[in-house]
C-alpha cells in the first residue's frame, strides 16, 4: 500500500493534506469495525476454501483479525494519520501483523461492496435492539392504560377543549403509532436481506467465490442479485431513516403533550424530578425538559432522512464519493433514536397523572355538546338544524359564564330548545355514549386494550 492508501499506486504523489482531511470517513465510519472484522473473516475463509488464496494465509489473516479484534474491543488500536477509513486501518494493521498474507485479504473485493455490507450488518443489529425499545415503551403505555381506564380528561382538537375521552384510549393511541412505527423497522430489517458481497466495485469479481457461503455466514439470507444495485443501493438505510423521522414526530407530540399537561393552565400531570430539570436563575420551576427535547429531535430525524434523499437524487450509477456520507445521516439518527426512546419511556413510566384536575376539566364547559346535539337527531331533528340549536345555547351560556350542564329555561328558551326534554349531560355519560369500535365506551377501550396488549406483545 503507497503511503497506507489503498489506491495509491496510481499516484505519484501524495494527497495534499486539506483533500486528505476532506475524503478521510474514520473519524465517522470506525465504529463499523466490529462489521468489518467479521465480514473481512468470512471473506477470507471463503477465499481459502475456495482456493483463491492459500489455507495458510488464510488461517494467517484470520489469526491477525482476531487479534485486531481483541485490540479495537479493548480500545488498544493504535490508529494512525494515514488511516483514511476503518477499512485501511484495519488492513493496516492486518498486513503489519501477518505481513503478505494480509495483502491478500481484499482478493476479490472492493471498499465498495465492503463498506454497504459492513453498513447493513450494522444496521440490521441496531434494528434489533430498537425493536426492543420500542417494545419497553409500548408496555409502559399499556401499564398506563389499564391504571386509567376509567380517568377522564378533556380530548383537544385546535388547541381547544373538544370532547371528554378516557385517558387509556388516549395513551392507547399512541401504542398504534408505535405499532406502525414498529412495522416500518420491520421493513428495514427485510432490507438488508441481501448481502453486497462479491459484487466488487460494480461488476462483479473474476474469481470463483461463493456468495451464498459468506452471505450466510453474515446472517444474510441470499447474495445480492444485482452488482451495479448492491453497490449503489442506499434503500435500507432510507427506509430506517424514514421509519426514524416518523417515530421522531410521534414521540414529538406525545412530548408535546406531556409538556401542556405538566404546565400551571392545565396541570394534569407531576413530572419526576428524574427526568425534569431546574432553572439556574429561577428557583422555583421544575421543567419538563426530556419531553421538550422529545420534542424537538423530529426536525433533526427528518433532516437526516432529507439529507440522504439529497445526495442520492440525481447521482449516477454505480458508486460515488457521495456515498461516504450516508452514514453520517444513518449514525445520527440511530443515536438520536436510542438517546430518545429510554427518555421517553422512563417519562412516562414515572409520570404521575392527576385525576381530579383531569375530571374536573373533562366536566367543564361544552365539551357534552355534541352529545346534546345526537339527543336532539335521535328526537327526530336534523342535525344540521340540531348543530345550530345547540351552537346558540352555548353562545348563551357563555355569555352568562356557565357551563352547558347548567343551562337553564332561559338559555334553553333563547336558543329554541325551550319546550326540548334535555337530558342530564356528564363526562361520564359522553364517554359512554362512543360505543362504537374505536371509541370511548368502557367497553370499546377494554377491547382496544386486549387488542393493543397482543400487538406489544408480538415485537
């Protein structure tokens, strides 16, 4: 290797240092080499046994990337200024281990097809560790579920009081997020079934390797079908980042929440002071800063799902430069993931919801509008006309300052609802009225939840 590049051979002189500082990934891509080592085992077993290189360099090259291994893991690897990428500083050292037997390694290969399978690997890990995830915090929402089932509280639309709910149906919510969110990884895993292995720089390799031995071997379920796509291809890696800016937008709004429900106009909720923080100048503020923060990764996800959308429009086949940086978008998003989801898990888990302030509020006001207009359609009125009966009863009652459960003859009689039978109107009674799949009844949210239980249950 000239200099320690991989490719300077055709080159008589060095990379100038502002060209080496801009094309040089490791500082990004070193945490591949766990990957790496093992994709770079595989390969050069393969290549013994298929008798491309010789079973003695082989067992050489695998001895050198076990103790390659054991240093990175142990964080005893010298790296050093040369080291452009994890890929030349682990051959680097491989070849100052076992000396010609390391150079044999790339046989076969290309940083090309090495890198997207290292990537792959990566990710179909990461992918099985934020199932889990997601899993610890759909089972903290369904905990939260069943101790509220009978808690009410108002359901907003516009930033307004709107229709009283049951707090488990609303926390339920947001485990069907979670379950499409949970789907959408399940994706991700499927694309990276296919390993880019043997597909060299873009053509394919001119020896006889077997790629279905390696992709096995790399967990793997087939080699991939096409070079020019394998090596080309960032579709894995797009659609975790598609899945990761849409899970940041679920758990920005359920931040969202937890921040209107912790503030003094509502009060709803008592954070722990476990994941709140204080005011350096103002001593009296508990602040919900891990639902904030929740809330404002969403942009951060999307912009790295933009990001790669961006530098794959319009580029060419096969591999480009470009590509190195896709794993800043992937690595951003795949720690942002795993710093939000505990966080918000342990949110929730420690949340202490207050009942009374949530029943007094779900009883307030005209949230039993509706339900006054379906009585009126169930006595035979439009519903057009009942709509507008009712609207001007609760301009009445506004004006007066009281609730639409206190109505009285002259409310009742200024909107034209003077000689309307009106029955008793409550939270409870609203609620109990949805009884319809997907609604609010006791009796409709039990079943959601057996539904929901079963959904978390299979991730």
């Amino acid at each position: 290797m000239s200099d320690g590049r991989l490719w300077g051979g055709r080159f008589a002189d060095e990379s100038a240092e502002a060209f080496h500082r801009l094309n040089a990934s490791l500082a990004v891509d070193r945490r591949l080499w766990p990957q790496d080592v093992a994709a770079s085992r595989a390969h050069a077993r393969m290549l013994g046994e298929q008798g491309i290189i010789s079973a003695d360099d082989a067992r050489q090259i695998d001895g050198g990337l076990q103790r390659i291994a054991a240093e990175l893991e142990a964080g005893d690897f010298a790296f050093l200024p040369g080291d452009e990428d994890i890929h030349t500083a682990v051959e680097r050292r491989l070849t100052e281990l076992v000396g010609d037997s390391g150079r044999r390694l790339h046989t076969a290969r290309s940083r090309n097809d090495q890198i997207v399978t290292d990537t792959l690997m990566y990710l179909r890990e990461r992918a099985a560790l934020q199932a889990g995830m997601l899993r610890e915090l759909g089972e903290v929402l369904l905990r939260g579920a069943e101790a509220h089932l009978d808690t009410l509280l108002p359901g907003y639309t516009h930033g307004q009081r709107a229709q009283p709910v049951r707090l488990a149906h609303h926390l339920l919510a947001y485990v069907w997020m979670l379950g499409r969110d949970r789907r959408r990884l399940a994706n991700v895993v499927s694309a990276c079934e296919e390993c880019p292995l043997g597909s060299g720089a873009l053509a394919g390799v001119g020896f006889p390797v077997d790629r279905h031995a390696v992709a096995h071997e790399l967990g793997f379920a087939r080699p991939s079908a096409n070079s020019i796509d394998a090596v080309s291809s960032r579709d894995a890696l797009l659609d975790y980042l598609s899945f990761a800016a849409q899970l940041g937008v679920h758990l920005s709004r359920l931040g969202a929440e937890v921040v209107i429900w912790a503030g003094d106009e509502t009060r709803f909720v008592t954070l722990d002071d476990a994941y709140a923080s204080g005011s350096s100048m103002l001593p009296h503020k508990k602040n919900p800063d891990a639902a904030e923060l929740a809330r404002a990764k969403a942009p951060r996800l999307a912009a790295d799902l933009g990001g790669l959308l961006g530098v794959l429009a319009g580029l060419p086949l096969a591999y480009n430069k470009d590509l190195q940086e896709d794993k800043v978008f992937l690595f951003d998003a795949v720690d942002t993931v795993e710093l939000l989801l505990p966080a918000v898990a342990g949110t929730m888990a420690t949340l202490q919801f207050r009942v009374a302030e949530m029943a007094a509020a779900a009883g307030e006001g005209a949230l039993a509008a509706i339900d006054l207009a379906d009585h009126l359609v169930r006595e035979g009125w439009p519903f057009r006309r009942a709509h507008e009966a009712v609207g001007a009863l609760v301009r009445a009652c506004e004006e007066r300052g009281i609730s639409l459960a206190d109505a009285g003859p002259s409310e009742l009689g200024a909107a034209g609802l003077g000689d309307v039978s009106v029955p008793q109107l409550s939270a409870e009674g609203s609620v109990e009225a949805k009884a319809v799949p997907g609604g609010t009844a006791r009796a409709q949210v039990l079943d959601q939840l057996e539904a929901a239980r079963a959904l978390v249950a299979s991730w």
